[in-house]
C-alpha cells in the first residue's frame, strides 16, 4: 500500500470516528462526492495538516459540492 492509499484510510477513519458514521458510509460519501479523488490528488497539501483540518476540508467540500 503506498502512502497516497495509507492517507485515504486515514482521512475515512478520522471521518468516520468524527461523524458517527460506518466505514461503509463513508467510502460511499466520498465516492459520490469525489473526495476520494481529491484526497489523493492533494495529498502533497493535505498530509501536512492535523486531523482537525481535514475534517473541516472534506466537510466543507461536501457541502459546497452538494449544491
């Protein structure tokens, strides 16, 4: 597994933990919403913040992508 992949089941589990929901849940989410692609293609930007801000980051993605 490499880095990008390691980062991704990270952000699902912080996600996961913080919004009360189940793994399945979440891959489903970020899968409609293309957070997974983004999760990977920022990588380099992302891994560098704590878990606080990512949490922030995808949720405010969602959100905006929702509209």
């Amino acid at each position: 597994m490499d880095n990008k992949t390691r980062f991704l089941v990270y952000c699902v589990e912080i996600y996961k933990t913080t919004n009360k929901l189940n793994g399945r849940q979440v891959i489903q989410l970020f899968k409609q919403y293309g957070i997974d692609e983004y999760i990977v293609n920022c990588y380099n930007a992302l891994h560098t913040t704590g878990p606080e801000y990512i949490i922030n980051d995808i949720s405010g993605l969602i959100e905006k992508r929702k509209k």
